[in-house]
C-alpha cells in the first residue's frame, strides 16, 4: 500500500506546518516511505475526501486520518514491528504533555513573532487569503500584529525554559533518543526556521544544540529542508 501524506505547501516547496512537521518526523521515525502531497492555502478541495479542511492528512491505503496526533498514533499502531514513536511506556504520556505545552503556551508567542515573515512565504496565489483569513482571527493588520522586538523574543524565549532545563541534563527531551516527545517541539521550531529567518534561539542555548541534533536526524532530511539558517 501507498502512503501519501497531504501537508501544506509554500514557495520553493517549504513545508508550512508545525502539524505537518510533526507527522514527517514520525513517519521517518518509523522508516516509513510516503509520497507527500502538497496542498495550497486555497486549494482545500485537494484534501475533501477527508470531510474537513485541515491538513496533515494521511492515507494509507483505503484508511484517511487527519490531525497529526491522530495520525501518530495510527503509524504507531498499525506498524509495531518499526521502532515505536513513543519510546517507552511512559513515552506517550510525555509526549502528548509536550504537544498540548507547545500548541498552548508556546504558538500563540511564536505566531506573533513570525507571522509577519510567514506571510512573505507563502505563495503569491495564497497570500490574499492568508492576510484575510489571519486579520480577521487577530483583528488588525498583520504588520500590526507581528512584533519582533527583543522584549517580545526574550518572552518566548522564556516560556521555553521546562525544555531547556530538561535538555540541562540530557540529549533529549525523551532522555538519551528522540521520541515524539522531541518531535512535538522541534515541528514548532521548524515551522519558524522554515517561514522566518528570525533567530529564536542563542547559540549557547542547550534547545540550539538540542534542535541541532534533530535537523541532522535522518540523514539530515529536517536540515536540508528549504528554510533560513538554524
């Protein structure tokens, strides 16, 4: 059977989602090979079989998933002779931890933070409807929403620091390998390497070096990514 994986698209084919990131660790993690299937902005009919609008989508076969958690834990489940996702029996747990920590505490930071340069990625058919659809969530121009002062960038950098003092003591949020636990965080910031050239982390930061090893992960396939320098 074939996997396609439908994920969304930007110039110079960059993978827009911190979602879709996720999903793409995982499925390396597994050793899994997919074709990937670029969805636009406005082009949503693209996923319509899947009776709703958000991507990452997955279909494996005659089976359609959606959500990136969701997902996850299907690959984990439906191929248990590859290496687990999770890791341990713990691992799950912690990574769902993770997963709500960054889709709560730290993309609403991040989106202000980036959201401008996003915008100028995304492809030039797309961009009406990105600055419309995003005006109208936030209520104000994306340029007035967009904030990258130190002061901002200090702020996110802070609401990072659970990771960084785990890191303190360990290669990995997961302990001495990666895990979703890892992937969780590591979609986000690559999500932001992706669309901004914007430097969120110092390179003394242990999260620099942790982010590092990830890029190089998979024969480097994160690094290699179309994005700005890490």
């Amino acid at each position: 059977m074939t996997i396609r994986f439908y994920d969304l698209v930007g110039t110079d084919n960059r993978r827009m989602s911190p979602y879709g990131w996720r999903v793409r660790m995982a499925l390396a993690h597994k050793g899994l090979d997919y074709e990937w299937v670029p969805v636009r902005f406005t082009d949503k009919e693209v996923i319509g079989f899947s009776g709703q609008k958000l991507v990452p989508v997955l279909t494996d076969g005659e089976t359609v998933v959606f959500d990136s958690w969701a997902i996850v834990n299907y690959l984990e489940d439906s191929y248990p002779d590859r290496p687990s996702i999770f890791g341990d029996p713990g691992g799950k747990a912690l990574a769902e931890f993770i997963m709500h920590w960054a889709n709560t505490q730290l993309h609403p930071p991040l989106i202000k933070l980036i959201l401008g340069d996003v915008f100028k990625i995304v492809l030039p058919e797309d961009q009406p409807y990105f600055r419309e659809s995003r005006e109208k969530r936030f209520g104000m121009t994306l340029e007035d929403f967009t904030d990258q002062s130190p002061e901002r960038l200090a702020a996110f950098r802070a609401a990072l620091e659970p990771a960084r003092l785990c890191l303190a003591s360990r290669p990995y949020l997961a302990g001495a390998a990666p895990s979703y636990a890892d992937y969780a965080l590591f979609g986000s910031l690559q999500w932001a390497r992706c669309g901004s050239p914007l430097k969120l982390l110092a390179e003394d930061d242990p999260l620099h070096g942790w982010r590092q090893r990830l890029l190089d992960s998979f024969d480097g396939m994160p690094g290699k990514a179309v994005g700005f320098a890490a």
